[in-house]
C-alpha cells in the first residue's frame, strides 16, 4: 500500500477572523512553529484560530486553547488588533486577528519546553515559549505588528 503525500496548507482565499492567546513566561511568549513546504521553521504565532459563526472572540479562545493544549485560559488584559496580510508559499492570505494577553489554566504548560498537539486536520504541531527581541535568525513572528506591539507593552 503506497502513502499519500501530506498535503500543503495554503492560506484560504477569504478575510478569516481569528483569535490568539498571549501566555507568558517571564519574557517569553508561547508560540506555535510555523512551518514551510521543506518542513523549516519559517516563523511562530501564538496560539488561537479561527472565530467559528455564532462564537464570541472569548468563546473561541477558550475553544482554541482546549482544543490545542488541552486546558483553558482566563483573559488578564485588554484586546488588540491585528490586520495581516500575508503570504505562505507565494499564496496570499487574509485575517483580522484579536489577541489578548491569557494565563493557562494548566500549571504545568509553563514548565515545558516543548508542547506537541495536533490541528483538527491531524497536522502535528509544536509550541515553545521564545523571546520575541531574541528570535532564531531567519524566524519571523506573526501576526505582522505583534512584535512591535509586544515591545511597545515593555517600554
């Protein structure tokens, strides 16, 4: 029986709105590796996903986080927004992104390096908690604008 090669996610050709949780710990943020087609980390975003119809912002937080990391999350601050307009691939993408900064319910996800889960989809995933001012070279965080919204809540 021969496998069937894994399919490449491209960036839906529609405006997504979509949530993603800030936890912390100490100066760093948890973020999911975002991979390209070779399987390089080309980039990391903290978690969330997308707003399902008839779902708050809130609502779909707390889905996403229990979804991914298995625990919930309680909102410790003020939303921001994000507009990004992207490229995965040379394909073009499109969300609105609300972020808000969380602390996880599950005590132990701080002391993890690591956190492996899967998407709905079965694609498996990582998260790690990294240093926004101090980013492997050649690894972008996104959305676009987080980072300089992220170094403007320290100054």
């Amino acid at each position: 029986m021969t496998s069937l090669p894994t399919p490449t996610w491209r960036p839906p050709q529609q405006i997504r709105a979509k949530v993603i949780g800030l936890a912390w710990r100490g100066g760093a943020v948890l973020a999911v590796e975002v991979l390209d087609d070779r399987g390089r980390v080309k980039g990391v975003r903290p978690p969330g996903g997308s707003i399902e119809f008839g779902e708050t912002r809130e609502q779909a937080l707390e889905r996403e986080f229990r979804e991914e990391l298995g625990c919930g999350v309680t909102i410790t601050g003020p939303w921001a927004v994000f507009e990004n307009l992207y490229r995965h691939e040379g394909a073009l993408g499109h969300e609105i992104l609300f972020a808000a900064p969380v602390r996880l319910h599950d005590a132990t996800l701080y002391d993890r390096d690591a956190i492996a889960f899967a998407e709905d989809s079965g694609t498996p995933c990582t998260a790690r908690w990294f240093r926004p001012e101090a980013l492997p070279e050649g690894v972008a965080l996104y959305p676009d604008g987080l980072a300089a919204a992220l170094a403007a809540r320290t100054r």
